[in-house]
C-alpha cells in the first residue's frame, strides 16, 4: 500500500510504500482505581522477549561512512543508480528527476525496547460514570510494543532527512511520542561485526542507500530509542510497570518450563539406558 505524504512548509511531501509486518501477542487493559486519576491506559504486547539478545557495536564515522555520505554529480548519480537498479531482484527500483533529485525505497527495521503510544480507538473511548454521564477530564492512551524485528519500506526522496524520515514512520504508526525520544541508525556488518551509527539529524538515507548498494549487510537502517545508559524504571507509570513485571514472569514461566522438559527427557533417556543394560 502507499500512502502519500502531505508536507508543509517544513517537512517536505514524500511517499511511503509499507511492506507487511505482523505478530501476534498478548495484551493487558490497566485502568487506575483512584478517582483523582486523570488518565488511563492500555497495553499491548507482541514482544518475545524483554531483554535484548545481542548487543550492536557503536561506532563514530570511519573510511566507510565518509564515502558513502560523498557528494555526487548528476553524472555520478546516473551512473550509480544504473548499478544499483542492476543489482536488485524486486520492483524496487530508484529513478531520477528531472531536477536531478532522486527517489526510491528503504528498508527500516524497528528495535524498541520501550512501548509506543497511540491514540485511542474512537469506539468506546469515551468513559462514563456510574451514573451513565460522560466522565469529564479523564484522558486516555493506548501503548503497545511493536513486534520484534518488525521492519517497513518507505518510498522517500534523495531530500529527504532522517528526522523527516522518522517523523513519517510515526505518524503511519498514528505515534503520539515526541519524535525525539527516537532516532535513525546506520547499521553494517563487517569482519563478523555488527556496527551501528546514529544519523543526524539532516542526514540523507536515499544517499547513504544509494552509495552503499542495495546489500543489507552492507548497510540497513534500525529506529531505536534515543538514549544510552540505563532504563529509569521510575519514569514510568504503575500501569506500565506492571505490564513489564507481567512480561517478565510469562518469560520466567517459559524457561522454567524448558528446563524442566529438558531434565525429564534426559532422566527418561537414562531409565531407558538403565532398563536396557546388562549387569556385569
């Protein structure tokens, strides 16, 4: 399906064509008890897992980065977009403009720790109270994660920013975050590594795509959080709380359960080895 962009002044208009991602999860409905409460919320869950299984390198620009962020002519441009449309099995091509600009597609994968939110559903959103009447100041949200390794093409122009790029995935998400709390990296493998390199800002992804190739491996682009260090646990709210504590202990139960399985197949295959033996 693409969608067409409507830009204003400030945020140029551009398409996003979106690849098919889903997953199934579980969810859970938090609603607080207290009637000074002013907001209530709604989780959903399609993660897997709550810790992250592998852990990316980071890593400022070296050799490979400053070539791929090179300034080219029209003449270059031609030329690597010929290459690069030679090299692809898809109808994913790049094409040039007549005002020597270019467009085509991206890949983003998403790697979120922490859930998104968005507005609520129109039905049912509205909250009474016992008596049947509209409850008046009482705010609603709904959070969810996305799924693990969830990943979307866009459509964009060589125009086209990093920051335009992660404000357009938002708004298709209908996220209600502040799009700074998030951020575009350049991701690559080499010598069995993996790197990743946080984008500014007025960084070009089309440019760094077209410069590297249409190889994955070479180069992708992941949307994290836009933070280090450690989660401030007490910046979130009880009801977010409690779904991670949930999710921890549907993790714990899961692991349990494995180990417990994989003890009783190694206790039931050394019955067998004992009842099979012969004494000597």
């Amino acid at each position: 399906m693409t969608d067409a962009t409507n830009g204003s002044d400030k945020t140029p208009s551009f398409e996003m064509t979106w690849g098919s991602s889903t997953s199934s999860g579980y969810c859970s409905d938090e609603q607080s008890e207290s009637d000074s409460d002013s907001e209530f919320e709604q989780y959903f869950t399609a993660r897997t897992s709550f810790f992250p299984k592998s852990r990316e390198v980071p890593v400022k620009e070296d050799e490979q980065t400053v070539l791929n962020k090179q300034e080219l002519t029209t003449a270059d441009i031609q030329q690597k977009v010929k290459e690069y449309n030679a090299q692809i099995n898809s109808n994913l091509f790049m094409n040039i403009n007549k005002d020597g600009s270019y467009t085509g597609f991206i890949k983003v994968q998403f790697k979120l720790v922490r859930p998104v939110s968005v507005p609520p559903p129109k039905k049912g959103s509205v909250r009474r109270d016992t008596g049947g009447r509209k409850a008046g100041g009482v705010k609603r949200r709904t959070s969810f994660y996305l799924p693990k390794d969830a990943s979307k093409h866009l459509h964009i122009s060589s125009r086209t920013s990093a920051r335009e790029v992660i404000e357009a995935l938002l708004k298709k998400f209908t996220v209600v975050d502040n799009p700074g709390k998030f951020a575009l990296f350049e991701r690559s493998e080499r010598h069995d590594q993996v790197y990743l390199r946080k984008l500014p800002d007025d960084d070009r992804p089309l440019h760094l795509r077209l410069c590297a190739g249409p190889s994955e491996k070479v180069l992708s682009f992941v949307l994290k959080e836009n933070e280090t260090g450690e989660v401030n646990w007490h910046a979130f709210s009880t009801p977010e709380l409690n779904n991670f504590l949930r999710i921890l202990q549907r993790e714990e139960d899961e692991h349990i359960k494995q180990i417990v399985q994989r003890y009783a197949l190694a206790r039931t295959k050394m019955q067998e080895a004992l009842a099979g033996s012969t004494p000597g």
